[in-house]
C-alpha cells in the first residue's frame, strides 16, 4: 500500500468515524457522560484537514498528521489517546515508502504499547485496549496486509464484545462498579470501526 493508499484509507477511516457519531455518543451513555462520539468527531475532523493537505505523502506522514491532529483537537481522554495511537505507531513507518503486512503489525503492537503506557492501563479493564491489543497480536499472523488488517478487525471486534462483560477498573465508568457489566466500552468500539474501515480499503 503506498502513501497514496495509505492517505485513502485513512481519509476513509476517518470519515466512518464522523458518520458513527450518533453510535458512539449512544454506546458512551451508558458508561460515560455521553461525550465520546462529539470528541472523535471532532478530532477525526481535524485530521480529515491534515490528511488532505499531504502531497504525495508516505505511509508514516498520513498517520503522523492524523495522530497530531486528533490530539490537538479531539480534546479530552479521547483526543489525547487515540493522538497517540497513531502518532506512536506511525514511527515504525519512518523510511518506509509503501505500508506491508509486517509494518501493519509493528504499527498495532506500537500503538497498543503507547496507549496502555499512556493511559496507565491493561487488558481486562474495559477499555479500547481491549480491542486494540489483541488486535496487534492477531495482525502479526498475516501473511499479507490484507489478511493482516483483517485479522486485527476481526480479532478488535471480538474484543469490543469482550468488554460487554468487564468490569469497568478505570475512567468515569469505574464508578459504575456492576451496572458497568452488560454495555460495551465506546473507545474499544471506535478502535473496531478504525480497523474495520482499515480492512475494507485494503
């Protein structure tokens, strides 16, 4: 895939993004304050902008300008979290003209590691690391890039319906306690949409 490729298929991730608004609010309600769906909005927005600017650009500066966007307008948890899942994860892309199956899994599994460092959290406490750690596991057994990004969404998506049954450990849910169990965690649901809309235009 080159940077070309790369800059499409970040364009239309973050568009699914923005058309999912409503769902991800939705899914935020019942855990949150409900403000999840506006933020990634927001952020996703801003990277539209900064993707569209690039000129011929390499896989590594399509996903930096998305990260740095989306942290700098996401605002909040969101904004500065999935910034740095696309800002670390776009460093194991330097040099690299065209973005393969192995540069895929490398950018997953360095995402994964700068989110849970970020966000001072593992897997199991009902967040979107639930998704998107397993997911970099599963994309590193591709033997293409369209096999691997279709392993990491379909590995993300068992991962959002994983957190349905999680106690929430951290952030606003962790007051919940028990009626955090039965709901679905809104940024474990934005990484599956992400991947989803990954595989789909590889």
């Amino acid at each position: 895939m080159t940077g070309d490729d790369v800059k499409a298929m970040m364009l239309a991730v973050a568009q699914a993004i923005i058309d999912n608004v409503d769902v991800l609010s939705e899914a935020d309600r019942a855990t949150g304050d409900g403000d999840h769906g506006v933020g990634m909005r927001r952020g996703f927005e801003a990277a539209q902008d900064a993707i569209m600017a690039l000129q011929s650009p390499t896989p590594e500066q399509v996903m930096k300008a998305a990260g740095t966007a989306i942290m700098a307008k996401g605002g909040g948890a969101s904004g500065a979290i999935f910034g740095t899942l696309f800002r670390a994860g776009s460093k194991v892309l330097e040099g690299k003209d065209r973005l393969d199956a192995a540069g895929f899994a490398q950018f997953l599994a360095v995402a994964s590691e700068a989110v849970q460092k970020r966000g001072g959290v593992i897997t199991g406490q009902k967040t979107m690391v639930d998704a998107l750690a397993p997911a970099a596991v599963a994309s590193a057994d591709g033997s293409s890039l369209a096999e691997s990004m279709s392993r990491a969404a379909q590995a993300a998506e068992a991962g959002v319906e994983a957190t349905r049954h999680m106690l929430a450990t951290t952030g606003k849910a962790r007051s919940l306690g028990e009626r955090s169990l039965g709901h679905i965690d809104p940024g474990a649901l934005s990484v599956s949409i992400i991947l989803r809309t990954m595989r789909d235009r590889a």
